[in-house]
C-alpha cells in the first residue's frame, strides 16, 4: 500500500485507505474545472458571502429591524457609516470577483468595479424612498395588516421587493452572477422569485407571495397589487437556427399602473395589461388587455356528489 | 473639503469622501423615523431574537430534535428549565417594547408584559398535548410517512402548526407584532403561512404544504387535511366610506371536521364548510357547503395532439 | 412552599415559582417519550447535524461556491479530504443513531452503518457527474441564464435535485430518517419537495420550481424539465381492510424521456407518459398518455368586463 497523502490518522485503516480512494476519485472530476470555485486567481463570488452582504443592506434600508445590530439613536449615522463601509469593501471583494472572471479582465481597474459599487449604494437613499411607499401599499392592501410596522418587521413581499430593488441597480450596471444570486437569497427566504432584471414601478405590494415567478424582461407599474402564485412568465423561447434558445429578447407581460392580479393567475409572454385592470384567481392569460379590463375565469364546472344520503 | 465626521480612515481618500457623503444622504432619509429601530426608549421588537425565541420554544416542544442542545436522559427537566429561563427573559423584553411601543405606555409595570408572557408558557403543556395529535394524523393521513418520529424530524407542516398554535395564544393576549413574526418566520421556512389569528382544531395535517395560505378569521375544525397550495382567503375587501380598507371582520372561511381540501383548492370568503366534506384538488369555492358534500372541478378540457403521426 | 428544584434564582420570586411549576407540567408531558430525543443510549439524528452535513456534502460537489471555505486551487484535494473526513465521522455518528433506533441493534458493528455511509461516498464522483448534466439541462432550458457558472452558485432546482440525488443513495441503503431530512432542508430552501425515494435520470431541470411536489414512487427520464407548481403525486389512497393507509405501493407516475412539464401542471397516480410528450400549464392529468402527446387544458372561459365604458 502507497503512503497515504491525506491525513486521515486519526480514523481507522480499512476506513482511511477507502476515504484516500474517494478523494482521489473526487479530485478527477474536478478536472474539467466545471463546479470549482477556488480562492486565488480569478474566480467567482462567493454565496455566504453575497447572502451577508444583502442582509446588510436590508440592515441600511430599516436599521435595526433585523435585530443584529443593535444602536442607540443619536448613533444610528455612526452605525450606519461603519456598516457603509463594510458593505463597499466586501461587494468591492466579491464584485471584482465577478467581473473579472466575466469580462476576462486582469485588474480590477480595468474592470470599473468601483463605480459599479458606488452605484449601488449612491441609490440607496432613493431605493429607501421607493420602499417606503411600498410598505404604504401593503398597509392600504391587507386588510390583516395593523401597522407600518408591522409590515416591515414581517412581510415578506417588502423583503423580496426591496433586495430585488438593490439588485436590479447592478443588474442595469452590467454586474455578472451577483444580481441574482441576491434575488434567490430573497426567493429562498420568500418564496419570492423576482428576477433582478424585472423593472418595478413604485408602490408594488405582494401579499403572502409563496410561488410568485417575475421574469427578466417584465415590466411592472405604480401601485399594482400581485397575490401568491401568480407568474409573470415567457410565453414560448424563440430558438435560433441551431436549435439554441434566444437569450435576452423581451418574453414577459408589461403591467399598467393600478393593477390587481389575484393568486395563481399566469400571464405569459410579451402583452400588455392596460391601466386599472383586475385579472382573477387562476386566470391564465395570454393576449393584451385594454385598459380598465376586468378578466375572470369561470370556474371549471363543480360537481357536487352528497355522501351518506345527505342532501 | 470639511474633516470627515465618519472614521474612513483605512480607504482610499475618494471613496472615503463618497461614502460620507451617501451616508449623510441616507440619514436625511431617517429624519422621519420610518423604518428606524433604535435600542433606547421606547421601540420594537427585533426580527432576529424573535426567530431565537421561537427556535427555543420549538425546543421546549420537541427537546433534543433540532440538535442545538444534547442533553442527557434524566437531566431533560433541567434543561428545559433552563432553556425555559431563558426564553422567559428574552420573551418579556421583546414583548415590552412591542407593548409599550403600540400602546404607549411608559414602563412594564403598567404593560402587562408579564402575564402576556405566562399565557404563552402556560398554554405550553396543552400545546405539546395537542401536537402530539397533529403527529397522529400526519401518520394515519401520508403513506410516505414511516413513524412519528419521522414526521416530527422531517414535516414542515408540523413545524408551521406548531408554532402558529404558540403564536395564536400570543395575538389572543393582544401582544402586538411579535405573533406575526413568529408565523413569519415558519412562512419562510415552510412555504406555509398561517395568520396567527387562525383557530386551528385538533390533528390538523398540512402536507407538503408550500404555498398554503390560511388567513386571519379563519376557523378550522378537528381532522382536517390539507395539501399544498390550498388558500383558506377573503372574498372581496370591503372598505368605509372614505374608502379605506375595514379590518377586523370576519372574512375567512369556517371549515368543519373531517374536512379534506386538496392540493391548489382556493377556498374564498366567510363561508362554512360542512363536516365530512372533501374539496378536490384546484376548486375554486366562494359559496358554502352543507355536511358530506364530496366537490371536484371537472378539469378543463384537455386537448390532445398527437406529434410524430404517432395518434 | 418547597424548596425549588431549578435554579431561577436570578429571577424574581413570584416568577421563579410559576416557571418552576410550568417545568413540572412541561415534564408530565415528557414521560410517554413521545417527541422527545436525548443524547444517551438509543435515540434519533438531530436536526441542525444534518442540515450540516448535507451542506458539506453540497461543497464536496461544487468546492467554493458556498463561500463557507476558501481553498487555494493546489489546495481544494487537500481540503476535499478534510471535508470528507468530516462528514465521514458526523455521518457515522448520526447514521449510527437512526439505524440502531430503527432496527432495535444494540451495537454499530451489527448495524451496518459504516457500509451505508460508504455507500454514500462512493457515490459522489458518480453524482458529481450526473449534476454536471442538469446544470447543462438548466443552460439549455433557460432564456435568462447566462452560463454555467451563474446557475450553480443561484440556482434553486440544482440545489434540491443535488441533495434528492444523494439522499437517494441512502434511501436505497434503507437509512431511517436521514434521507427525508436531507430532502426538507433542501425543500425549506427552495420551495422544492422531491422525496428522496423518488428516482431521477439524467439532465432533469426544474426551473423557478416553487411548490413543486414530486412523491416518493415517482420515476422521472432523461431530458426532463419541470416548472414552479408541478405535482407528480398520488391518485388515491387505499386503505386496509383495518381501513389503514397501504404503504409503499407505486402510487405515482412515471416520466419518459425529453418530457416537458409546465407550471401548475399536476399529474396524479401510477400512470405513464410517454417520451417526447409536453404537459401544459395547468394541465390535471390522472390519466397516462402515449409517447409524443402534446396537452393543453383549454382554460377556463375568461369572462370580460370592460370598467368605465371603455369598451
């Protein structure tokens, strides 16, 4: 038997011959590089460390709500400015990262890292002002909800709309991976999938949420109300001459202002659904509607069948 | 250029003299104190000790389940009195400043904190009582499930009515904020999203259950099974002469036992269902049943084509 | 009054006692055993051990992508056998519980657990390799996905169908508990419930996949994609004569190759569908079908109303 290379000395032979094999196993297909995110050179983000990050924006949007960091008033600037400069050295980190390992870049001052950082956060103060009328939007929706703060301590449409609020600004700024790698931290937390090319208009409120699918290339306008379940999805993929599918074109629905959208409705493609519309439970939708349509679907027939001679 | 008033000392001088200055911006937008919550005076509970607390409470339940503590046999008493200890101390300041905060008191004293918190651990022993029924029917209702044991490891269900059951006692005692989070909390790990103020019977079995939506005056009976994606939701919203949304009403469904709602069923408004009944799978329901009514959708009409000449 | 048992001497007096008096009904509670694991002799896996081990496993696949550590490329066999070492002996120690608990052994040498965990690590470089072809599946079958890279370190499916795969290993080992408890931390993360009985073949990619449900006897082809809200479940229950639910039967369907199954769609029962075919958004189907079917339901009848005479 060959020396082992790894130091399994503390479990018992038969064990550490078998692991020593596995590793070796393991390591070939690490070969092709596929999957393989190491430290050095150029490479990827990191996941735990995207997931930090969004949470200390969310922390910048409602200080103190998270209940991680715990200031006193007059401090909250002083707190606020500490946690600033986290957040820009870390998104610094991971986005120099992503955009080098994308764009093939050597350094990153050839990548323009810095001023997509600043871009973020130079929104931020507005992206708080837009999320405060989405938290408007859910008190004058929810006829369950008590209070502003209620709604921000734990709703979670406010969560998955505001991250999806930040990421979209990277996401204009030509920020690989990251983007939605903090959408899917929202979707995972949520329920919530908004991918962050999506554009919001102001006042959105989701309600409950679970199952809700917002595609790239949606647009959505002021003051639309969506409920649990609903898709806002491509309606067929175009494919090229290859057979491969056509990245990038518009394939989701354009939604007016003043919307409602009832739970598990589907509205597929690239339509529009005109101003003050109302589209209904389970509607499934594919064509444009004009503006101050109300649309919905009969239910399928019941069929009632009384048991133990009931009726 | 005014000395800076943040220590930005370890950046560069550019980026240092811009995060000063997106600091300042975004305290201006704190002026107002929305979404602001600061350790002193009076403010409200925070997200992060609530899921702490929540996570001690499940414990208390389940002891030994979730893996945090490892205690032996004969010393379970004493750590559920320690672990109880805790989540009392922890519980009574959160539930002061949530108290406090909405009803604008100014010290415990005058609260009530103290007798809100002994209603929750209290009703505990019940609690456990009446979970025990809810691991019942999850085995008698899933032929995947193998033992109790298994359902209390592994069902999100039981999770989620579990700690809708704690939080429900809570919203009883008119505790502001905090019976939400802590359904908040199970809607984020479940997918499942009870109101706190839904009355729930005995051996209630939620399975699978991503999507579930059961909202605030719901009332459910005893041996009721439900499959994902079900909505127990209001009907329609009806709103005062100024047109604000009423709150408060009944707007729920009362459902009866030995009730079966399948997967996608929307049941919608004060409605009641009759025991006995079983509601297929995507019916849709707006109107009330009498006792022993089986209903199922006829599906919407399928269309088949057949590719390839193969039909 | 007695002298008190648990040490509440911190606490007020009044307090102390009805903490100490809830501890004692609490522990009433405890003595039927049921919901209650300790550390000592016989007794279940825990919770938050699992969930770790299977995040580890998660990094053996894809090394880095997590973020939780950061290898230098030389390095990442090094690390790997670190890691592997690691779960080795965690996996040991919670296999040990589960199996000796389940079959009433007294000893791991009679148990066979060493063999199922080798079961498992034997499997990764096969399972690495079968991932690496969902992830291509998911590049193929997503307009908006950019490479790769991006639908590793954000995609949700990848992470359940990743842990479905491996907690599938030790379904067939026929490891008590664990397996399901892999499979819910995947399905608490994603919104995706794939119970690891369930069999997948090669290139299976579920997008968004929110509310997706497939059941434990389900049998899914190669080139298979699903979407957000699909069931592959069970038809009906049959019961014993003791009017017991059967365990184990095959109760659900079966899914042949290059198959496309669209959101909301449910598939119920033992039933076949033939390669090639597309199931359409919302399709319920209880019925199997030949190969090359393609089924739409023809949605319900949208009734419009045009508001404020704009029609």
């Amino acid at each position: 038997m060959q020396p082992l290379k790894y130091d399994f000395s503390d479990l018992e032979g038969a064990a550490s011959v078998r692991l020593a094999e596995i590793v070796d196993r393991i390591g070939e297909t690490y070969r092709d590089g596929f999957g393989v995110n190491h430290l050095d050179g150029v490479n990827l983000p990191r996941r735990a460390e995207i997931v930090e990050i969004t949470e200390k924006l969310l922390e910048v949007i409602f200080p103190g709500f998270d209940g991680r960091r715990q200031g006193h008033k007059e401090m909250i600037a002083h707190d606020v400015a500490e946690l600033l400069k986290e957040i820009y050295s870390e998104l610094f980190d991971q986005m120099c990262r992503a955009i080098r390992y994308s764009r093939k870049v050597r350094s990153c001052e050839e990548c323009g890292t810095n001023e997509a950082v600043f871009a973020l956060l130079d929104a931020l103060p507005q992206i708080r002002e837009t999320v405060k009328l989405d938290v408007e939007a859910a008190y004058a929706g929810d006829p369950a909800a008590t209070s502003y703060d209620e709604i921000i301590l734990s709703y979670p449409g406010i969560k998955a709309i505001t991250i999806q609020r930040m990421a979209h600004v990277l996401y204009h700024q030509g920020v690989p991976f990251i983007p939605r790698m903090m959408t899917e931290h929202a979707h995972s937390q949520t329920g919530i999938d908004i991918h962050p090319g999506a554009h919001l208009g102001r006042g959105v409120f989701i309600d409950h949420g679970t199952g809700v699918v917002i595609g790239e290339t949606a647009v959505i306008g002021d003051n639309v109300r969506i409920y649990q379940g609903v898709t806002l999805g491509a309606g067929n993929f175009p494919k090229d001459a290859c057979g491969m599918l056509i990245k990038g074109n518009k394939r989701h629905p354009t939604i007016g202002n003043n919307v409602t959208i009832y739970s598990g409705a589907s509205v597929l493609g690239d339509i529009t659904i005109g101003d003050n519309s109302v589209i209904g439970g389970n509607v499934w939708l594919t064509e444009s509607l004009p503006p101050g349509t109300k649309i919905t679907s009969r239910p399928p027939e019941n069929r009632l069948k009384f048991a133990n001679d009931r009726a």
